[in-house]
C-alpha cells in the first residue's frame, strides 16, 4: 500500500507541475542566443553574420580542449592530441596488420591478432602508445603480444624475442622522421 500511494503522488506533483507551466509563453526576444530566428537586430530579423558578433559562451576562439594555438584561426593544428608525425608513422609502421582500435586523441593504436604467412602457428598483437607531442624516442612506446597455437583454437601465450620491441619503435621513429622532412621539403 505505501508504494502505490508513493506512484500516486509522484504522479500529481509531476502532473501539477506540468499543469503550471502550460498556457505560459516565452518572448524569445528576451533571451539572447535562443531562438536566432526570432531575434532582432535593429528594427529587423537577425542574420547569421549578427549572431556571430555576439560572440560565443567560450569567447572569440572558441572552446580549445587541445591546449596552445591549435583551433584559433590563422593556425595549423593537428586536430589529434599526439604528435602528427609519429601518429601517422606508428599507423603506416603497423599498417599490414589488422587494426582493432585508434584513439588519436590518448595516442593510442591497438591492433587485432596477425599470424604471419610464414609462421601460421603463431600470432602476435600489439599496442602503440604516443606519449608526447614531441618527435623524441621516448615518446613512442610499443608493446607486442605473443601466442603460439598448441591445439584447434587453442593459443598460449609466448615470450617475444628479445630486440622486437626496440626495432619496432626504431622503425616508427624512422618514418616519423621521414614525413617531418617530407613535410619541411613541400612547404
């Protein structure tokens, strides 16, 4: 019984509230920014070009959730919160394997499983993490998952030979450093 009169009067409190704001109208005139459509601007209706000399909620540049000058006008930015170079390096480095996931804002690429032609018995996956904004060794870490098959779907994980890593990461520095120059030798 108490949980039916507790629906009830949830119930008339929502539908008196509902009943109070009926019949009410808004001047929209009243509220800047709402309603564009309805707003004057000296005797006549608004134009987008008026609207966009009120300005905004974030001021003239916007909202800049990357940092810096990335996003104001007359800029050139990335658009992703890592550096461009080892991004599209790290993606091109990795490119003959399946790719599971890639997130340029947290710089980081996850591939799917791969079993080489050579090797069908073993797969590897791997995972790139883009730690800076700067084209720097230390900026680039790589992880690389190992599994042998020891069955009909059955796979065990293996230790990866030692110097994967580090040649995996020397092969994504060198491209990153390949598209900087590439990119200096167009402008």
């Amino acid at each position: 019984m108490n949980s039916s009169f507790a629906k009830f009067l949830t119930i008339a409190s929502v539908s008196a509230f509902l009943a109070g704001c009926a019949g009410t109208e808004a001047d929209y005139d009243s509220f800047p920014g709402s309603a564009p459509g309805d707003q004057k601007v000296n005797g006549r209706k608004a134009t987008r070009a008026d609207m966009k000399e009120q300005g905004s909620l974030f001021g003239d540049g916007g909202l800049n959730i990357f940092g810096g000058e990335e996003g104001q006008k007359g800029t050139s930015g990335s658009g992703i919160g890592v550096n461009s170079f080892l991004w599209r390096a790290t993606l091109d480095t990795l490119s003959f394997m399946p790719l599971n996931s890639a997130d340029p804002f947290g710089g980081v690429i996850i591939t799917d499983w791969y079993a080489p032609a050579e090797t069908p018995n073993e797969r590897f996956k791997l995972t790139a993490y883009i730690l800076g904004t700067a084209l720097r060794s230390d900026a680039i870490k790589v992880s690389v998952f190992r599994q042998v098959n020891i069955g009909p779907n059955q796979w065990q994980d293996a230790v990866v030979e030692e110097g994967t890593v580090t040649s995996l990461e020397d092969a994504i520095l060198t491209r990153a450093r390949q598209l900087r120059i590439d990119s200096a030798n167009a402008q």
